[in-house]
C-alpha cells in the first residue's frame, strides 16, 4: 500500500511540474504574436548583436528588429563580436528596408530586412556570420528555406566566418545550455 501511495505521489508531482512547464511556455510573456504584415523604411541606429539592431522610421518610430529566419552567436559565444561587425557593416549607411509580421516575446519585430537591394539576412549566412534558423521554417517561404540551406550549406563548405572552425554551436543550443546554466562555446 506505501509503495502504491509513493508511486500516485510520484505520478501527481511529475504531472503537476509538466503543467507547470506548459503553463510557462504558454503563458503572455512567452508567446511571439502575429500582426498584419506592416513595411517600413529608416536608419539603424544601434546594432544590439548578430541579428538584431533598433531602426528609427518615419512610419513608426524607432523600434527593435529581430531578422527573419536566421540566428547569430549569443554573446557569449565565439564569433559574437564578428557576427556584429559583419551586422553593422551590411547596414552602415545604407537606407534599410524591413517588412514586419510579427513581435516576439521578447518586444521585437521579426523582419526581412533589406540594405539597399541586398537580403540582409541571407549575406550574414552567405558569409559564415549566422545559420540558417529553420526552427520557424513554417514562416518562411519554400524558396527562402532552400536558398537559406543552399547558402548556408555553401558558406560551410567554403568554410567562411564562423565555419572556420571545427566545433561550432548553433546559438539555439548554447541558449538550452545557458538555461540549464552550463557553459557554451
């Protein structure tokens, strides 16, 4: 009978932590919400790491980019610093483009950004500065997620920026880690 009791208790703990876990996943400040899809036009004004910078726009203001369907080093991984300068170079004094469709839980406006008539994000792939984030690969169109694969596929075999080296860790991973507070590389 005792073992019965620890075995229900053990089963209404491990359920009641799931449901906690759900609940924080789910829960407002977590969620990223669609809006209309909204453009706008401006110049950069701070570069914040690897894919993400603040654009002040006529149309609304200054506010946080994150680019659309890739992922830079977290800053405490290598190539970071890199990852930023190539950022910063690709918009430094270049009208820049954004075509905005959603907010992440973190305030951001996820974009497609253009400096001129260059795919912002896709150069930083191409030049082995950020990997191609398929995680979101139903936001993504078929032909973006091909040519994101292709050029990333190519900027390793080339083994440019970040692929380079031999041990690399995409920045999804380094987050889970960081989360879990172990260190990333």
């Amino acid at each position: 009978m005792k073992r019965v009791l620890s075995l229900l208790l053990l089963a209404v703990l491990l359920l009641s932590a799931l449901l906690v876990a759900v609940l924080d996943r789910t829960s407002p400040e977590h969620e990223a919400s669609f809006h209309p899809p909204f453009r706008a036009g401006g110049a950069v004004t701070r570069v914040i790491d690897g894919d993400s910078f603040v654009l002040d726009s006529d149309e609304r203001g200054e506010f946080r980019v994150r680019l659309h369907a890739v992922d830079a080093p977290e800053s405490t991984q290598a190539h970071a610093a890199e990852s930023r300068r190539m950022l910063e170079e690709l918009l430094r004094g270049r009208g820049v483009e954004v075509e905005c469709y959603k907010t992440d839980r973190r305030g951001r406006e996820i974009c497609r950004v253009y400096a001129g008539s260059v795919d912002v994000g896709r150069a930083l792939v191409g030049r082995g500065a950020a990997w191609h984030y398929d995680r979101y690969a139903d936001e993504q169109t078929l032909d973006e997620r091909r040519e994101l694969a292709r050029t990333e596929a190519r900027a390793r075999r080339e083994r440019l920026g970040l692929w380079a080296a031999n041990d690399v860790m995409p920045p999804w991973e380094c987050r889970a880690r960081l989360r879990e507070m172990k260190p990333c590389r």
